[in-house]
C-alpha cells in the first residue's frame, strides 16, 4: 500500500471548528499562523478560510519539541543572554 493510500481524508475545519479542536480562541488561532506554530489556512473561497484537521495534527506533532530538549534549549537562550 502506498503513502498516498494510507492517508486519511481531508477533514476541513473553519476556525472556529480549529480552535475547539485545538481548545483555544479563534483570535489565538490567527496568531498562531501568522507565528508560524499553526499551517496557513486553505481559502475555498476569498473569505473562506479552513485548514485540514489532520495536517494541523501532523503539523503540531512535527514541531512539538520533546520537554529535555525544550529545556536545553531554553537553558542555551537564558545563557546567551547572560552574555
């Protein structure tokens, strides 16, 4: 079986639907994108704007750094600062 077979469909969300799914606002899911930590929304339409569940999950999960190498990277930014 392909990779293009084992995907699942498309589930189109507005932000709404987004930010239930995510537990956040909807205001919060627009600075999130313009942030680069949420994919940019697909626009059906000029004031149409959905995003797919599933890239949206594969997106966070990509991203989402493991909490020892959250730390250390903290801990490297807190020691360049310090000079």
């Amino acid at each position: 079986m392909s990779d293009s077979s084992r995907q699942a469909h498309p589930r189109w969300a507005d932000a709404r639907k987004l930010a239930e799914h995510l537990g956040a606002s909807v205001p919060t899911i627009y600075r999130q994108v313009g942030a680069g930590r949420l994919p940019p929304p697909v626009y059906v339409t000029p004031s149409a704007p959905r995003w797919d569940l599933n890239e949206v999950d594969r997106f966070l999960e990509a991203t989402r750094a493991r909490p020892v190498e959250a730390k250390a990277a903290r801990r490297t930014a807190k020691l360049a600062m310090a000079g």
